[in-house]
C-alpha cells in the first residue's frame, strides 16, 4: 500500500513539473513574437548584401531603433562598429531603472 501511495506522489510531481514547463514554453513563444513585432523592415536601395558568413542574402531590419542586417539562409545577425555596445548600454541602463541592478 505505501509503494502505490509513492507512485501516486511521483507521478503528481511529474504532472506538476510538465504543467510548469508548458507555462514557461508558451510565456517564452509569446515574448517571441512580442520581440518579432517590434523588428521593422527597411529597404535599403543599393546593392544586394551578401552574409560574411554563408553568402546568402541579407535583409535590414530596425530594432530598438538599432539598425540590424540578417541573413535570410543562415539567420546570422550583423551589426556596425559600434552598435553591440549601444545595445549593451541601453539595456544596461534599461534594467538600472527598473531597478534590477543594485
């Protein structure tokens, strides 16, 4: 009787583990597509950006009001000199106010 009320316990704790990680899956996918609404696309006028990387074609995209090309193959995301410290800066600066950094 004691063996089946362990087993009863176990699978509880299975349910309750598998109920969490489809919460945090589905928090996850919407966060994603809260991000993906925030990419806007530019067109460039010019010539064709090549990826340094697999040499398949790259759009422009703003984020955050930084400029980012991405490689529509290997979905490979390039920057100028520069903007991964402004982004690292502002997002710094974002958590300081909101008062995740002591």
């Amino acid at each position: 009787m004691a063996e089946e009320k362990d087993r009863f316990g176990d699978t509880m704790r299975l349910i309750e583990r598998a109920k969490e990680d489809m919460y945090f899956a589905e928090r996850d996918r919407e966060l994603l597509e809260k991000l993906r609404g925030q990419l806007q696309k530019v067109d460039k006028t010019g010539g064709e950006l090549r990826c340094p990387k697999c040499s398949g074609r790259r759009e422009s995209y703003t984020f955050e009001g930084f400029l980012l090309d991405r490689c529509q193959e290997c979905g490979g995301v390039w920057m100028d000199r520069g903007e991964l410290e402004a982004v690292c800066a502002k997002s710094a600066a974002g958590r300081s106010a909101s008062g995740l950094i002591n």
